[in-house]
C-alpha cells in the first residue's frame, strides 16, 4: 500500500463524517419527516463503513518505491502505532458517530498514529461506555449528560411516577402506576430498543409483563391510542377498494365452499385483531423517550418528583440521567495524544439537554386589579394577591401578563358591583413583584374612563422596563409586536381584541387595544387577514410566535365553533401558541402538528363572587400555562392549575381540586 493509498483512504473517511454531519443538520432545521429509525440505520451504515475504512489499511506496513539512476529500490517504512478503540454497543448512533469523529480529527492528524476499533474492552486503549448518572456524589456528576424522559399521553390523569415503581414494573412486580386521585391505572410501556439496552444495562433482565419494543415513529400513535382509528381506517379503505373493483355478480359465482371459509378465518383473524388493539387502547401507554425527542403531544412526568424540564434539576438526584464516560489506558499512548483525547471529550457536549437551550414562556390569565381584588390590597397590602403564587410566576424565563384595567390617579379601585374599571397606580408594585416581563394590552377595560388613562399606564410599564403589546398609543403600536431574544432563541407576543365595545380599540389617534373589527363579516375578515400577514412575517424571520385574543366570553370549559375556527387560523399563519385571554373559565386545549391552543385560561388576579355555585367554582379556577421550547422548538406544555381564595390569592390547587379540573379541560378540548 503506498501512501497516496492512505491519504485517499483518509479523505474519504473525512467526506463521509462530513456528508453525514450534513445529512443531520439538514434534517433537524428542516423539519423532514424522516423518521428517527431510518436515520438511525444510515447512522449505522456510515459508522460500520467508517470503521471498515479506517481500521483495515493502517495495520498494514507502507512502502513506497525510490527512484536510483539505474534501478527501484522498495524500502520499507515503519508501521504506525495503532490505538485501539471500544465503543460499548448501548451507546446510543448519535453519540457513537460523535465519538468517532473526534478520534478521527485527533488520531488522523499524525502518519505516526492510526487505530482500529475491538470488541473486547479489555484490550482497548480508549474505552467508551455509557454510566448511570443517578446517585453520584457531587464532585463526580458529569458536565454534560443525557436524559431520558418518561412520557404519557397529555390528556393522562398519570403525572407523577416513582423510580421504585418503575423498577417494580420492570421486573414484574406490578403492571400498574397511580394517577393523581391515586387510582391504579394498568400501564403498558413502549419503548424504542435503543433505550430498552440502556435500561436493561442499569436495571438487570426486564420481566415486565406489559412491556413493548417498538419503532420510534410507532411511539406517538401508540400513546395517543390511535391505532386503534387506523387500523379500523384501514380496513374501510380496503373494503371500498375492493367494492369498486369486484363486479358483484361474478364475485357471487366465484365464491366456492372453500373459498367462503376462507374468507370466515380472514374475518375472525381481522376481529381478533381489532379486539387486541382496543384491549390495548383502553390500556394507558407510557414510555421512556430522549430528552430531545419531546414533543407537546407527550405528557412529561415527574419522577420522585422531579421534573426534567425544570432548569435547576440536580443530574444526580434523577434516575434516567446517564454519561457517555471515557476511560484511557495510558500505558502506551503518548502524552500528546493522551492530553488532547482527554481534553477534547472533557470539552465535548455529549448531552440531549443542555440548560442553555430550554426557554420557558409563562402565560396567564385574566388580571384585573380592581373590586374585591382591590379591597383586599388595600387592606392586607399590594402584594397580598401574589404571596401563594410568585414562586411560580418567577420561574420563567418570559412571564406574561394580561392587565384588562388601565392605572386612573385618585381611582376608587375597590368600589363593589361596578363594571366600569380603575386601578390604583401603586398597585404597579404588584405586577413588578412578580417579575413580569410582558404585558398584554387587549382587554376590554382599558378606556373605561378614557384612553389618555391607558397612555399614562403605558408610560408606567415603559419606565419600569416592561414590553407590552396588543394595545398601544395608537393603532400602529397597538399592532406592533413585543419582541425578545433569549440566548440566540427569538419570541414574539402580538395579539387583538374581537369583542370591543368600540371605545376600548385603538384608532390612528388615541390609544387601545389592537382591533379585530367584529361589527361585520367584511371587517373582521381585513383585520383577521392583516394579522395574519404578520404572523407571517414573524414566522418567516426566526420568531416563535405567540398570538393572543381577547375573544367573546363564554361560561364553558369547551370553545365554540366559531372560536375554534379563529384561533385555528393564526396557527395555520405560523403562531405555534395561541391563548385566549378573555375567558374568566379556564377551557379546553387543541394539540395540532404546527401549533399549540389553549382557549381559555380563567382568572389569575381578578375576584369574582357569582351566586351561582357551579359558576362560583369555575371562575376561581385557572390555568396557567408553562411552555417549553428546546433549541428553539416547542416541546411540551405544562398546565399549572390554580385556586383563588379570599377573591385575591391564587394558590397551587391540591391534586384533588387538578383532577376534578383537568377532567373538564380534557373533556372540553378539541382531539
């Protein structure tokens, strides 16, 4: 072999590595639907291919021909020194190609070096292994880690699991997990074979008697329990199919004795099939999935209480946290090479959840600082509504609030049984306190004593340093949108107002919220089509977008046809969240392929005493939605539902009040 061999050998490995990095990052910014598994296999072969390439001509001993005046003398050049290399067969594609990159550009940089990969660790010279994080002391948790997440159907009442549980499960002890009312609900898991290995390397032989190694594109539709509609789809086609392309006379002179029965088994297999995959659905799923595979379809759970999307979680205290560990036998290694392998992976980001990436949005309900909510700060203090919720307000990285009420000087806040609104100016200290970042302007009683009050209350929030949008000065600051950059990840906040009264919207002069002209099908449709457009031109210049409306009030958990429809279509514009800000009930959800929709949040700080007990209830109860974007993508939603008491003080409502309420928000969504 001479060396002109090796250097081709070498570049080829590198375009390789590089065609394939890539293939990969063409495949993550574009959103191809390409599934997880068949990426997975090309991983594969590119990895079995590189180490073909890479491992077989360096063992060989090169030589090269030199020219004398009358002959060619062959000598002979000294062998390379050859690094042998482990990569345990648990360590998940990515990782695995990530590794061998690196050892390339480090090991290929020298014609003194060259390597090749082993299955026995013993004789490895670099050995890569993946270890359990869970239950380090302090000093040896790793910089960068790899996470895996249990997951359930957003619409499960299961939202909190036990590592000893899970174990129980996993060896067959018990078949079951408890929701939040503490119901056994029987529990099958799916899991891809990626994390099975992993799993099964940390927790022995699974002897689960409800376990299931699937496809990772199977995942979503076994938790969500569409298998079940598919199959039965499926069967409809097939049935219409063959009608259309079967002549029924000949079909009935065809069919002989044998053919008959045949055709009976066909149907009893069918049946039998059918009633297998609806035995399944009426069974919860849950599975085990990588941190970065989140998506809002997938209810995150806790585990011994600890949530993976929370940004202060401590690695070692979390069961499904693992490092990719690197060990070097330094007996023959040079120092160079021992220094730079070492310092590379140390520097090296082998983790699926880096805290940088996660971007948290916090979006609220109503808020209107006058009435009850008024005389309970004017006698317990300004800050009183907020003492049983700011450590949840806080814990943000964008927290939203929707003011309705515009700060009048000399305002009698509290006075009962009125619906013409003020709030004190000091009541400012309350919105401070509990860090918002950005004010929603669409309410509908923010002129009620006239809009030179809701410019005084702009000039408020622009000395504290506090964004605002779907309201403004003027018209065309009503319509211009809040805009925030966190860590290179973009957000934008527009919203508008539908129901008016007229007074309340902005004009070309004064100030209001941003309008949604309702008074007649032709102006709505122009104000609906130019909010559109800038959705659209948000979308398109890197923002994630998040469009709010104060829509037409119902007393229900579910949204009407009609609201449906318009949030629907702000999705379709390129919002991936909209939230309707109106609603003193909290409502419904819709989970779509593009976007996310909650109709209605109820109220955060605004008193309500109806008469009517049912309604009492509803309009103290609220959500408050906590959206979690990774790398720039929304990944999961986490409905934080709330309690008012005293009319002022939102609290974290007890497991039996969230169950009684997400059964109803559950019911009232759109699937």
């Amino acid at each position: 072999m001479n060396f002109k061999k090796k250097s081709f050998r070498f570049v080829t490995v590198i375009s390789i590595l590089i065609i394939l990095l890539l293939f990969l990052i063409l495949f993550n910014f574009t959103g191809c639907c390409i599934s997880k598994d068949s990426v997975s296999d090309f991983v594969k072969g590119i990895i079995e291919g590189t180490k073909s390439l890479t491992g077989k001509g360096f063992s060989e001993v090169e030589t090269k021909d030199v020219e004398t005046e009358g002959s060619v003398i062959e000598t002979s050049v000294s062998e390379p020194v050859k690094f042998k290399i482990y990569i345990e067969e648990k360590i998940p594609d990515y990782y695995e190609f990530l590794i061998i990159k690196e050892l390339v550009d480090i090991l290929t940089k020298s014609e003194d070096y060259s390597y090749e990969f082993i299955s026995n660790e013993e004789q490895a010279d670099f050995i890569f292994t993946i270890e359990s994080c869970y239950e380090k002391p302090e000093e040896q948790s790793p910089d960068s880690s790899i996470f895996f997440v249990p997951v359930v159907s957003f619409y499960s009442m299961i939202e909190d699991i036990t590592w000893q549980a899970f174990i129980g499960f996993w060896d067959g002890s018990v078949t079951w997990f408890e929701d939040i009312e503490g119901n056994e609900i029987e529990t099958k898991i799916v899991i891809s074979q990626e994390v099975f290995d992993i799993l099964e390397k940390m927790l022995g032989e699974c002897r689960a008697e409800n376990l299931e190694v699937v496809k990772n594109y199977e995942i979503l539709p076994i938790i969500e329990g569409r298998k079940v509609q598919d199959l039965e789809e499926e069967k409809e086609e097939q049935k219409t199919v063959q009608k259309e392309g079967e002549d029924e006379e000949q079909y009935e002179q065809e069919q002989d004795t044998g053919q008959k029965k045949g055709d009976e088994k066909q149907k009893q297999e069918e049946q039998t099939e059918l009633e297998k995959q609806k035995e399944d659905a009426s069974i919860t799923s849950l599975s085990i999935i990588p941190f970065d595979s989140l998506r809002p379809e997938f209810k995150v759970l806790s585990l011994d209480g600890l949530l993976v999307l929370d940004k202060n979680l401590e690695v070692s205290s979390y069961p499904l946290a693992f490092e990719i560990k690197l060990d070097i036998k330094d007996g023959r290694i040079p120092e160079d090479i021992f220094e730079e392998v070492k310092n590379s992976f140390n520097d090296k980001q082998f983790s699926n959840r880096n805290t940088d990436d996660i971007v948290t949005v916090m979006m609220t309900g109503v808020t209107a600082l006058t009435r009850q909510i008024a005389a309970r700060m004017d006698k317990h203090g300004v800050l009183y509504p907020a003492e049983k919720i700011a450590e949840v307000l806080w814990d943000a990285d964008i927290t939203h609030i929707s003011n309705e009420v515009s700060f009048v000087e000399n305002c009698y806040a509290a006075k009962p049984y009125t619906t013409v609104f003020c709030s004190k100016p000091e009541y400012m200290e309350l919105i401070k306190y509990i860090d918002a970042d950005v004010i929603e302007l669409t309410g509908n009683h923010l002129n009620d004593y006239g809009s030179k009050w809701l410019s005084y209350t702009i000039d408020i929030y622009d000395r504290e340093g506090i964004s605002y949008f779907g309201g403004g000065r003027n018209l065309v600051d009503a319509c211009r949108p809040a805009l925030f950059e966190i860590n290179g990840y973009k957000f934008a906040f527009l919203g508008a107002n539908t129901v008016g009264p007229s007074y309340d919207w902005a004009d070309e002069d004064s100030a209001g919220s941003a309008p949604i002209n309702t008074t007649s099908e032709v102006l709505k449709e122009i104000d609906m089509q130019k909010f559109e457009n800038i959705v659209k031109d948000l979308a398109g210049r890197g923002y994630n977008v998040i469009f709010t409306f104060q829509y037409h009030e119902t007393e229900n958990y579910f949204p009407t046809e009609q609201q449906v429809l318009d949030f629907e279509r702000m999705i379709d514009a390129g919002a991936v969240i909209v939230s309707g800000s109106q609603s003193h009930v909290p409502q419904g959800v819709k989970i779509l392929n593009n976007g996310f929709i909650n109709y209605g949040l109820g109220n955060l700080f605004f008193g309500q005493q109806p008469r009517d007990a049912l309604l009492a209830l509803k309009v103290r109860q609220g959500i408050i939605a906590k959206h979690v974007f990774y790398k720039g993508s929304h990944i999961s939603t986490v409905l934080i539902s709330t309690m008012i008491e005293d009319a002022s003080q939102p609290r974290v409502m007890t497991e039996i009040e969230r169950a009684e309420l997400l059964k109803a928000v559950f019911k009232g969504s759109i699937r």
